[in-house]
C-alpha cells in the first residue's frame, strides 16, 4: 500500500506534461523522434532571423553554386543566396502557414462536428450533405481554382487551406461527439435544465479533445505538404520569400543535375518535417485514446 501510495504522489508531482512525455518517450519511440524532429523544425522556424547566416535575397555572384561546405552548409544556389539560410527562412514561413492554417481548419471543423453532431436530424443531414459535396472534389483542384481567383499570398493560402480541411475534418469530430452525447452525465445535464451552449462547451468539447489535438497535428503536416505544391505550381507565397516548394520549382529543378543540392536540401527537409509530424500525431492518438492504452500498439 505504501509503494503504490508513493508512486501516485511521485506521479501527481511530476505533473500531467512530465508524465507525458515520459510515456511517450517509454511507450512511442518513434513518435517521439517525430516529436524531436517536430520541435527542432519549430525552433528553426521561430529563431530563423537569429540562426541564418546571411539574408534571404543576399546574392554573390563570386559564390555561385558552391557545393556543401562549412562556409555553406547547404551549398548556394545560382545567384550565390545561401541555402542553409533561405532554408531556415522557408520553416518560419512553414511554420506561420502551417500553424494558422491548422488552426483554423481545427476551429472549422469543431464548431461543424459539434454543433451537427450534437443536434442531429436535418441539420446533420444537410451540414453532412453539404461535407460529402465538398470531399468528393479533389483537393488540388479547389486550390488551383481559388487560388487562381484570390491571387497567390500567404494569408491567401492560410485562409483557402484552412477551409479546405476544416470542413473535410468536421467530420472526424462529429464522430467523436455522436459518441459522447450518449453519455449520462450529457443526459443528466439535459435533465437539470442546461442550456445548449453550455452542454456543449462544459460537457461536449472538454471530452472530444483528445481527436481534436490530434486533428491538429495531422493537418499541421498535412497543410506543410499542401502549401509546398502550392509553391512548386507557383501559386503559393510569391517570390522573393524563400518557401521550400519554390525552391523546388525554382532553381531547383533548373539546375539539379549540375548543383543537386538546390533539389535535395528542402526535399529533404520537408519529407523530415511531415514525416516526424505525422509520426507525432500517431503516438498521440495511441497515448491519449483510453481503448489504445495497454494494447501493445
């Protein structure tokens, strides 16, 4: 009794985050690599101004092309722009895509999957049409044609992605809250009178966050991968902002037999980032699922 006492009282001290991690780390190896990959590629985006070398558009024509070295990590590309520093540059502006496209694709689709979830009939129906219309659409053509209208841009491209999968993920979250309102303590609110917004925020949304969180992670990957075609077809952020996907498209291409590096260095840097997000979200699904604990998954 006294060492199961004293292992709670060392969990609760540790904190709900520390014990986290340390399941994590025990439980989700590689999804805590995709965790450190995840959190290194966000200290980059953030620190970018303080880590780069040299300014994005710096150019020196003396310096043109040079392979990888430890002047230039990354080499240069044909103007002589260092590619570690434009690199750097590319995850901030990934970072600021990814994370306010993310969020608001994840307030779009909880506000859709509660609400229809938890009213049902025809709301739910029409709401639940009008998703299935939107998904059977290819996502590549809804972009190219809404961007085509807009004009390329970052908020642009924030605002057009977070639609894009805010609704198509509503429907993930009302799964969850169909699920959740057959519960007793929604019916006993139910029974005391509570009013509607208030089942919904105090009952309904504090237990359908753990696929919220997840939800998140994913589309952060997912609208990385999406905003990096943008560039390559040259409907993304417009040069001269250094995005990875322009960098493909650019000199990249034009030159990646001569200099390879132009092509490998965001291509590789940008498989890293979605892979070890993606892996990241997958541990969290499995950790903060109570039917995935102890299965050994």
């Amino acid at each position: 009794m006294t060492a199961i006492t004293e292992a709670t009282v060392g969990r609760r001290e540790r904190g709900p985050f520390i014990g986290f991690a340390i399941r994590l780390f025990r439980d989700k190896p590689l999804g805590a690599a995709g965790c450190v990959i995840f959190l290194l590629f966000l200290f980059c985006g953030l620190f970018a101004d303080v880590l780069a070398p040299q300014t994005i558009n710096q150019i020196s024509p003396i310096n043109r092309l040079k392979a990888p070295s430890l002047q230039f990590p990354f080499g240069t590309d044909n103007l002589g722009r260092d590619m570690f520093s434009r690199i750097l540059y590319g995850a901030q502006l990934s970072v600021i895509i990814g994370f306010c496209a993310a969020g608001l694709a994840t307030v779009i689709s909880v506000v859709l999957g509660i609400v229809t979830g938890y009213l049902g009939g025809k709301v739910d129906m029409v709401a639940q049409r009008f998703v299935d219309a939107w998904m059977s659409f290819p996502d590549l053509v809804i972009l190219i044609v809404v961007v085509s209208v807009v004009g390329p841009g970052m908020w642009q491209v924030i605002v057009i992605l977070g639609f894009l999968y805010g609704i198509a993920g509503s429907r993930i979250i009302r799964g969850a809250v169909i699920s959740v309102r057959e519960n007793m303590y929604v019916h006993a609110a139910q029974s005391i009178g509570a009013t509607t917004p208030r089942i919904l925020l105090r009952h309904i949304l504090p237990n359908v966050m753990p696929p919220v969180i997840v939800l998140f992670t994913t589309r952060v990957g997912a609208v990385i991968l999406a905003e990096s075609g943008l560039s390559f077809l040259g409907l993304g952020v417009p040069p001269p902002a250094p995005t990875w996907g322009g960098m493909l498209s650019g000199a990249g291409r034009s030159f990646m037999y001569l200099a390879p590096w132009l092509a490998l260095a965001p291509g590789i840097c940008l498989t890293l980032v979605v892979y070890g997000i993606n892996v990241f979200g997958d541990a969290l699904r499995d950790l903060l699922d109570p039917r995935m604990r102890g299965s050994g998954k």
